[in-house]
C-alpha cells in the first residue's frame, strides 16, 4: 500500500449497512500500518487480527512500536498508511462509529485531572452520549468495584499512578465498549488492585468482549491472554494462539528467541566489592 490510511471500497465493506460489520470480522484488523518519526520507522508495516471473544497480549522490548501501533489503531494517531478496521468499522473513515466500540485506557494521555474520580468517569460517559443516570449508576459501580470509593470525591490531580491508571481503566469501560485496548494496565498496580482488574477483565472476555492488552510481564501475559504477538522493531514476529506462539517453550523464551539480545552483563564488578 502507499499514500495515506486506505479507505475500503463497497465492495470489500462487510455487514448490511455502512460501517456496520459481520459476526465473522476479527474484532481487530490491522493491515499495512506503518508510522515514521523523523528518520525513525516506529512501525513498518504491521498486519495483525485479533479474534472477538480473544485475551490479546501484545509484548516488545521498549520501542517495539507497540504503544505507537495501539494509538493508531484507536484513533488517536494517524497512520502515514495502512487501515485499521474494529468490528468491521474503518477507524479513519468511519471514526465515530469504530470508536463507539472501543474502550481506550492509552499510556500517559492527560487526563481532566481537576475533576474528581466520580466526576472523571461520569462525563467520560456523558462524551460518549450516554443517559446521565445511567452513567451515574455505572460510575458509581465502576469506583466500588475498582476499589476507589474512598478516593472517589478526590481530585485526580492528587491520585497516585496506580489509581489513575484504575481510574482510567473506569473511564475506558463505562459506556460498556466490545473492545478494549489497554496500554501497560497493571503497570504501578498494587497486586490486590491488579488480581481485581483482571478479574474485570476476565468477565468482561467471558461475556464476550475483546480485549488487547500491552504489557512487559510476560508471567503476566501467560496466566490471562489466550492469544499473543511479539513485536519488535515496528514488525510482528510471531502472532497466533499463545501455546502455538510459545512452541513448547515459556513465553519469556520464545520471546528472546525472536527479538534476540544478549542478558549477559559484562563489567560492573565494582558493585560486588565491598566498601567496608
């Protein structure tokens, strides 16, 4: 592909009305996606599918293009080319139905921080359209079961990061999306806080959304994703069912197979002598 975002033509559009997709469309299609900064190729080309009902974990050493290509295929960063569909739905041609669907908690965005928490997750879900008393109720649903009553008429300004992050997290849910993409959730999480939210998550896959998720722990990745891709360098080396991509070996193994890299350090042998 060349020039900018590719727009489908009718004829390859799924589903019985405009940006309306089939029962069989992934819940993430990704094709051609690529972004450059400068004279750096973040991501070169990156095709992926995510099936619906899915635990999707995307994993990559620090500059992969992971967060790039997350941000792209929300909407909230446009590809210099390839198409990004969700559901069906061409996010760039059809951005407010494919972002109707898809709950985002993206890494380091600003947040309306001098609102309170309860007040956050409300008028997340009044931009959205939503009713205010339904809103009202599913914030108030969202604060408890996050563990934020006791914050909930803090300011956000004055929340810790692993509050915001669940803050967030409540922002990305409360309009009840089909997908969610969720860049680092459990990063600067307590475990009591962490063992709740996947929990969420894990009801949320049951009841058939989808969800992608980023992540650095590969444990982690592991114990919750029923599917994975490792991406290094702005390219996918391995996407698939996570024991197909693990191939008989731990995930952590397989990883550094593909991206390579040596853990060996060399030097530093000052740090184990004494200074007594």
């Amino acid at each position: 592909m060349t020039g900018g975002p590719q727009t489908p033509s009718p004829a390859t559009a799924s589903g019985t009305g405009p940006g309306i997709g089939s029962g069989t469309d992934p819940a993430l299609r990704i094709r051609g996606l690529r972004k450059q900064f400068g004279q750096t190729v973040a991501v070169a080309g990156i095709d992926l599918d995510v099936p619906r009902g899915s635990f999707y974990g995307l994993v990559g050493p620090n500059g992969a293009g992971k967060t790039t290509t997350l941000s792209m295929a929300t909407g909230l960063l446009r590809p210099d080319q390839g198409s990004v569909h969700v559901l069906g739905t061409d996010v760039w041609a059809d951005p407010v139905a494919a972002k109707a669907r898809i709950g985002v908690l993206p890494d380091g965005l600003r947040l309306f921080d001098r609102l309170t928490g309860l007040q956050l997750v409300v008028y997340a879900g009044l931009l959205r359209g939503m009713d205010r008393d339904d809103v009202v109720q599913r914030a108030g649903e969202l604060v408890a079961a996050l563990g934020l009553d006791d914050a909930a008429d803090k300011l956000v300004v004055d929340y810790s990061a692993g509050m915001t992050k669940k803050v967030t997290l409540a922002c990305a849910l409360v309009h009840g999306p089909r997908l969610l993409v969720l860049d680092e959730p459990f990063e600067a999480v307590d475990p009591v806080s962490a063992k709740t939210i996947r929990g969420i998550l894990s009801r949320y896959v049951e009841g058939g959304g989808t969800v992608v998720l980023s992540s650095h722990v590969m444990d982690l990745v592991e114990r919750i994703c029923t599917d994975v891709a490792i991406i290094a360098g702005g390219h996918v080396r391995a996407a698939g069912r996570l024991d197909d991509v693990r191939a008989g070996a731990s995930l952590e193994d397989r990883f550094l197979d593909l991206v390579g890299g040596s853990t060996d350090v060399k030097g530093l042998a000052w740090l184990h002598t004494s200074s007594d």
